[in-house]
C-alpha cells in the first residue's frame, strides 16, 4: 500500500498534478496515529475545532506552523470558546509540526 502512495504522488509530482488528496491521506494516518480523531474531524465538529476551521482561523499567519505545533503538545483553552485541549506530549515535535503544516493547507 504504502509503495502504491509512493508511485501515485511520484507520478504526480512527475505531471504536475496536485497532491492534494495524498497530503490529506498523509494528514488522515497522522491524526489517527496521534489520537487526533478522538476531538477534531477534518469537516465537523466533534469536541474541539474541525481542521477546516483551524485552517481558515490561521490563514495568512507566518506564524501559525509553530504556534499550532506548541498547542498541539503544550494543550491549551480560550482560543475555540471554552473547549480545552489537553496536553498531548506522547506526539513527537516532527509530527506536531507536519500536523499543523497539513492541517493548514486544508483552506
């Protein structure tokens, strides 16, 4: 399977055509290995923020890749309201990081 992903995003890159869908399939094994999916879904809301939201909240913000990754181990509460992030420090600072950059491209 994962040969397959390879070849389809080095076929694509080779044509020019957009990754988008791999970057979301990337975005969708990363959440579920880090737990993500028990709070957030990409286009509902479960107990926190859905990921679009998080997307367009963040837009344009030079700054968002490494605050997002902060909150994602660190927690956090006041920015959705009254919900509460707790802290998820079994999430390794490389995954934070491609977390919060996949989640923003999904505005």
């Amino acid at each position: 399977m994962l040969r397959l992903l390879a070849l389809i995003l080095v076929t694509c890159s080779a044509f020019g055509v957009s990754t988008a869908k791999a970057d979301n399939s990337e975005l969708q094994l990363l959440l579920q290995k880090n737990n993500c999916l028990a709070c957030h879904l990409i286009d509902k809301r479960k107990y926190g923020p859905n990921l679009k939201e998080v997307a367009e909240k963040y837009a344009g913000d030079s700054g968002a890749v490494e605050r997002l990754a902060a909150k994602i181990k660190a927690g956090g509460t006041g920015v959705w309201g009254e919900d509460i992030m707790p802290p998820q420090a079994q999430v390794s600072d490389a995954d934070a990081q491609k977390i919060a950059k996949l989640v923003l491209s999904l505005q």
